[in-house]
C-alpha cells in the first residue's frame, strides 16, 4: 500500500507535489519521494523518512518544473530497509519514464525472467515496481518503433502491460518531454482519482489529495482506463483492457483510507458508518444491549462504525482511550516483545470510562491479535467489570496478495480457529465479528456499479482468479519485515488514517 500524485501545471509544482504527499502520508511511512521535470531534465529527490523528514528546504529548491510525481511508500515486497527502492523508479529508455506505483504484481517473478532473457532489460532492485517500470519501457518502445510519441502510442502500450502483468496497480508515469501517463488494473483494486485547478490536472490514490490543495474532483480513473495529460494540459482518455469490472478493495474502506475521502463514488466515513450500522445487529445477536453500559471505539478508523453503533443500540458513546500522537510509531519497534509495549506507549486508558462497567470496544479490524489482547488487558487494569470486543471487519482469515501487508496464514490469529478459540486468546467476554456477506452489502450499496470488492483477506477469494497456494508461498517469501528481529511492518503497525 502506498499514496501516489502526478500534476501537469502551469506553474512550479514542487510545493504542489509536497502538500498532496503530507495529505496521503496515512498511506505509507516507510519512504517518500518526488521527480519533477524542467527540459527534459528529471529532478528527483527520495529517501526513507515521513515526507516532512525527507524534504528540507534545500532539497525542494532543487526540484524545479512544472510537472512531477510523488510517493509516499509502505512496503509490501522487495526490501524494506534499501533507500535504492524509494520511488519513483527511473529508465532512461524509451524517451525516459519516471514511475510511481501503488499495488503489488502476483506475477513479478516471473516478469523479471521474461525482461531479462527476452526483453533484454536489467532489473537492479527486488522491487515489483522496477518490474512495471521496465515492462512499461518496453511497451512504450515497441508500439512507438522510434517514430515520435503519440497518445495512442501509449494507449497500446499500456493495453499490452495489462496482458502481461497479473495483481493490483495504480500507475502515474512522466514520460520526458511529453506528460504524465497514469493507468489502473483491470479491476480496479488500488484507488486513482483526478481533478483541475485552472488547466492544471493533478492524480492522486484519494480524493482528499485534490481537496486539500485546491483542486476540483472530477472523477477516478476507471478500472483498465489510461489517462494521458500532455505538458501544455490536455486530457487523453481509452479503455485498454478486453473485459474490466470494479472490484476495489474492501479493505481500503475498513481502514487504509482516510474518512474524508471518497473513493470509486463511495464516501468512506459513510461506509463506516455502515459497516457500524450492519456490525449493531451482530452484536445484538451476542449480547443484549442492556448488558452493556458503554461503547468505546479503539482509535482511531474504528469511530464511526461505533458511533453508529452505540445510536442505534441506545447505549452512551465516550472516548476511553487516548492516543498519544508523538511517541514512536509501533512500526519502528523491532520485535513482538517491544511491539507489545509500544501499544501501552501509543494508547492510554481514561479510568473513570472503564471503571465498573460493561463496556463494549470497538475496532476497525483484528489481525494478529496481538494489539486487541494488550487493549482489553489495558480495559480490565483500568476497572472494567466487563470487556466485549466488536470487529467491524470480518475474521482476517487469509494472506492478501494486491499491496496490503497481511501476514502470513500462521501469524493469522483467526487462521483456522474458531471464533470461540479466537476470544479465548484475545481474553475478552464476548467477540463480535462483522460478516463477510454484511460487509460487502453495507458498502457495496453505496455504488451500484461495483459488481464485487477484493475482499480476499476475509473471504479467500481472489479477483484476478490466478492466485494459487505456491503463489501465495512465493509472495510470502518476499514480504517484507517477517523476521523476529526486522523491524515491525504489518497492517497493524499502520498509524491510523486520522493521525
């Protein structure tokens, strides 16, 4: 998962490119990056740090243009800790193409073959993204044939790369001397949205990136779709995929996103407040409401669907957890010994909410388990009588493969346990989990033209119907930060999109 922007200005666009990344930091933390061009000339900048870290003063007057990309990264694959695998990732050839990605390619193994042996291209990281990178370069140099570039040039570009690469993509390329290209996987999974400000285009992974830097919304690029904006503004469009369908994934509305987004047509703060709506009548089947004196949401995405909630139960809604927003991130902490105790670090329990009463916490999701175990064990040492856990999220069941790092099936703490086996080790009274089925309809009724979501994590079923057990093996190896002793780079260690 990472946060992506492209821009065709009229004007320098560094400042542009910095504030759109600071509002998609939520999106990764791991590393930030931003190339713009002036002549034909690429100036990049890209380090690993939060994006306020990684660009000083110096650094953003040595981006000058009028066009650029920028990313923040959270790792999936490759190496989390090589400042070689920032992006955008670079190719002098064709034209020059610098490229941001967000996603993660299913079939990048054996892409890397297939470049080497016979497109004869150099791969120099374990990055998915240099793949598409270079499986793009290539398209663009075949369908151009050394002619001067048209957009239906790279319209039949990006149609070859769709049949080539399998998995999830949201793509922006600068191509030198032409403009910004920017392409989504036939299904749709990762987000991409695009708006104007005054014959300005800017692309971005949420809509909240238009938003908060003055740009207009106008509408996302659909799934298969290129885009092209040349460098004096003008906005070519094509489908390029044979049988595209939206399916984007659920997850992103559970959680990765921020709640003032809107994604695919779909408000993100109101599919919470669905998911919560939908989750009441679970927890009414489990415990009856007058057993519960309180609900309390574990910050931060979990608070609409528990404000819901506790409205339409009739019960008291009261923050009993406060976040402190300057200790170090949970992610930066090696091991499970320390993450444990980053969590005690990073929340604190308000004693006079819990105290003698039944309170019922609600979360966006449970993973591993590990972090809900230590937030109801902190529920209990603050004097609550009794401790019910809510999920708005289903069971996390299996590895996802498409750019969100699930772990593996092992570290799944509801991998072929029951719901029973799972309270036990989480340690609450009762345990409510959202259903598969409850989800898909409580968001899904948001927008009709989605015809299914990525929902793999909780259902097992993976869209692009090419997933099988030696390819998830495969993409297990390479998922980054699974060692004891690596630093700690799962979903759970994501700071919530309200930070």
């Amino acid at each position: 998962m990472c946060g992506i922007v492209g821009v065709v200005s009229h004007s320098p666009v560094n400042q542009l490119i910095y504030d759109a990344l600071l509002l998609l930091q939520h999106r990764g933390q791991d590393a930030a990056g931003i190339v713009t061009q002036q002549e034909r000339k690429f100036f990049m900048h890209k380090a690993k740090g939060m994006v306020r870290d990684v660009f000083r003063t110096r650094n953003m007057r040595s981006l000058p243009g009028n066009c650029g990309l920028g990313q923040v990264r959270y790792p999936t694959a490759g190496n989390a800790f090589s400042e070689e695998e920032a992006q955008p990732f670079y190719v002098n050839a064709p034209f020059g193409i610098v490229l941001v990605h967000n996603g993660n390619l299913t079939n990048a193994h054996a892409l890397k073959a297939e470049l080497f042996n016979t497109d004869h291209r150099h791969i120099n990281t374990e990055s998915d993204s240099e793949v598409l990178l270079n499986v793009l370069a290539h398209e663009i140099e075949r369908t151009t044939r050394g002619l001067p570039l048209q957009p239906h040039d790279l319209f039949a570009a990006v149609r070859n790369v769709h049949r080539r690469v399998r998995g999830s993509y949201a793509v922006i390329a600068l191509i030198a001397g032409h403009g910004v290209l920017a392409f989504r996987d036939p299904f749709g999974i990762r987000p991409l949205c695009m708006g104007s400000n005054e014959g300005s285009t800017l692309l971005a992974s949420e809509s909240v990136a238009l938003e908060g830097t003055g740009y207009r919304f106008e509408r996302n690029v659909d799934p298969g779709e290129a885009v092209f904006i040349d460098l004096n503004g003008k906005v070519h469009a094509q489908q390029c995929a044979d049988h595209p369908r939206l399916n984007p994934c659920i997850f992103e509305f559970v959680y990765l996103a921020r709640p003032d987004s809107v994604m695919d047509n779909i408000s993100v703060y109101q599919a919470r407040l669905n998911l919560g709506e939908s989750l009441a009548k679970r927890v009414i089947s489990t415990v009856p409401p007058n057993e519960i004196d309180v609900v309390i949401p574990i910050p931060e995405s979990s608070r609409p669907s528990a404000a819901q909630l506790a409205q339409l139960l009739g019960l008291p809604y009261r923050e009993g957890f406060v976040k402190n927003r300057y200790v170090g991130r949970t992610f930066i902490m090696p091991g499970q010994s320390v993450r444990k105790k980053s969590v005690r670090q990073k929340l604190n329990a308000i004693a006079s909410e819990f105290k003698g009463r039944n309170v019922l916490l609600v979360d966006d999701s449970i993973v591993r388990g590990t972090t809900s175990k230590e937030i109801v064990q902190m529920a209990r040492d603050a004097g609550a009588r009794k401790v019910y856990l809510a999920s708005a999220a289903p069971p996390v069941r299996y590895p996802n493969v498409y750019g969100i790092d699930m772990p593996t099936s092992s570290e799944l703490v509801a991998h072929d346990r029951t719901v029973e086996e799972i309270r036990q080790i989480i340690g609450c009274d009762a345990l409510i989990y959202q259903d598969v089925e409850g989800m898909k309809k409580a968001i899904g009724s948001l927008n009709a033209r989605i015809t299914g979501f990525d929902a793999s994590c909780f259902d097992g079923i993976y869209v692009t119907g090419d997933i099988t057990s030696d390819d998830i093996s495969r993409l297990n190896a390479s998922r980054v930060g699974g060692e004891e002793n690596q630093e700690d780079t799962s979903r759970l260690a994501l700071p919530n999109p309200g930070e």
